[in-house]
C-alpha cells in the first residue's frame, strides 16, 4: 500500500494520534500526516476545512484509508482497512 493511500489528519498533542502513527509504523504501512494544530493561517482553515469533509465533528485522528474514513484510534478497523487483519 503506498504512503498517498494512507493519510491522518492528527493533533501533535494527542494521545490516539500518536498511537495511531505507531500503529502504522510498527505494521511498516507508509503514511503521510498532518498535524492540523501546528499549522497557522489559511493552511490551517483549509485543511480543517478537508477534515470536516470526512469528519463533520472534526475530531482526531481521522484517518483515510484509501475510500474509507476511520474516526479515532480504532486498531481493529485500522489494521482490517489495511488488510492486516
């Protein structure tokens, strides 16, 4: 699975986020993030704006798995998103 198919939209300050990134990294899934609080400006607007999207309650992490969407650190539906399961 490629980095661009798995993507978080995360909070440098959470918990879930940071076992979310661990999760993946300790499955060797490449990914690519984001974390929205350390952004400033109009890059923060529209990525908040991109999560809201996905997640109309713009929590974190939210995570896009190809099509699918998983909202908090779920590991079972995370690792079956992957296939890992």
């Amino acid at each position: 699975m490629a980095s661009d198919d798995v993507y978080i939209y995360a909070l440098s300050t959470c918990g879930h986020c940071k076992s979310t990134k661990r999760l993946l990294n300790e499955c060797n899934v490449p990914y690519d993030f984001v974390d929205v609080d350390l952004l400033e400006g109009e890059e923060r607007k529209a990525v908040i704006e991109d999560v809201k999207q996905l997640n109309p309650k713009c929590s974190f992490p939210t995570i896009k798995i190809g099509d699918q969407v998983i909202v908090g650190y779920k590991e079972k539906e995370i690792k079956e998103a992957l296939g890992l399961s």
